[in-house]
C-alpha cells in the first residue's frame, strides 16, 4: 500500500476513486450486516477522505496526502468484505454496464439520493455526519454532494452527456437489474423496483429524492 504509486493519477481517477472508496465505506457503515471491525474501518475511511481528497485532488504528487487516500481505499475495501454494500452499488452497476459511467463516478452521483432513501429507515448515517462536524442524514449527503462538486465529479448521469431518450429507453430493465443485484440484498430499506426507477431518474436530473 504505496501511496506514491498514486501521484501520477490523473484527477478525474482520483476524485471518481475517491469517492468510490467513499461509498464503499458509506454502504459498508449502514448494511443490514452488523459488523464492529466494519464498522471501524469504514469510520476511519470516511474520515480520510473527507480530510484528504480535495487536497489530493488539487496537490497530486504530495505523497502524504495520496497516502492517506490509499489508506482509505483500503480501509473502505476491508469494511465491505465483512458487511457488503447497498443500492448505489448496484444502481451504479447498472449505469457503468449501459453507458460506461466512471464506477466511482456512477457510485458519488448517486450516494446522496441513495443515503435521503435509507434514512427513512436507518439512522446510522447522523454517527458519519458527526465525524465531519454534521448532525444528520441529509447534513451529510449535502456534504458529499459539496466534496463531489469540488472535485469537478457531475451532479447528474444528465451531465454525463446520456441522452434522455436512451436513458427513458433503458431505465426499466436498469431498475429491474439493479433490484435483482446482489448489494439489494443488504442495503438497510428494501426497495421496490419502481423506488429503484425513482431514484435511477431522480439521478439523472440531479433532483433530491423525498420518499
């Protein structure tokens, strides 16, 4: 685990690898697996990114800071080995096989919906919010979306240049596969296919989910 490996990285891989680890840590911290070693590395990783992605982003040969961010890559990898992940990976699988979205990408575009959906039944994202200074759900996915935004990541799959028609096209057998996705079965809220739809679009306009 070099993190100088890491300092010829071109930025968008870094802000999508980032976030990729963000989210890893994020669905790792709520699934349906309690888990306390899960539980402290995905912590520990969020906290790392929070402190270090923008400055990694913005000074790519400071080797401490793509430490730190390989560090917390690695951290995100062993919380979600023990307790699995959730929706916005398998939304995000969904948008990377059909129109070749960036993972970590597809996964920071749509973590802050995912997270508004999951707060109606989990009330694990406020101890996340806490390690960046936040209270609540929402605190926090407004944070990501603010970190996102800093780190020139789309704020919708629209930005992604995806047109509306081949997305409308698509978006049902997308909401169909994502439910059928492994990560469904141990994201805390289960969803139905027409939720997963919801939120599929909800994402692609950039507009929040309130159900």
């Amino acid at each position: 685990m070099d993190g100088e490996l890491c300092t010829t990285l071109p930025a968008n891989v870094t802000a999508n690898s980032g976030l990729d680890a963000l989210t890893h840590s994020v669905e790792a911290y709520v699934s349906n697996i309690d888990d306390n070693y899960a539980d402290a590395f995905a912590k520990g990783s969020v906290s790392l990114v929070f402190n270090n992605l923008e400055n990694a982003y913005n000074n790519p040969e400071n080797v401490d800071l793509r430490q730190n961010m390989h560090d917390a890559s690695f951290l995100g990898g062993y919380a979600f080995a023990n307790s699995w992940l959730g929706i916005a990976h398998s939304l995000a699988h969904q948008v990377g096989g059909m129109f070749g979205v960036a993972h970590g990408r597809a996964n920071a575009i749509v973590l802050p919906n995912v997270i508004r959906f999951n707060s109606k039944s989990s009330d694990r994202y406020s101890d996340l919010a806490k390690l960046i200074g936040k209270e609540t759900a929402e605190d926090f996915a407004f944070e990501i979306e603010a970190l996102r935004d800093r780190v020139n990541v789309p704020a919708s799959f629209k930005e992604c240049n995806i047109s509306e028609q081949e997305w409308n096209d698509k978006v049902k057998v997308m909401a169909q596969n994502a439910f059928d996705d492994v990560c469904t079965s141990f994201n805390p809220r289960v969803p139905t296919v027409e939720e997963m739809e919801k939120i599929f679009t909800a994402c692609y306009n950039g507009t929040k989910v309130s159900f």
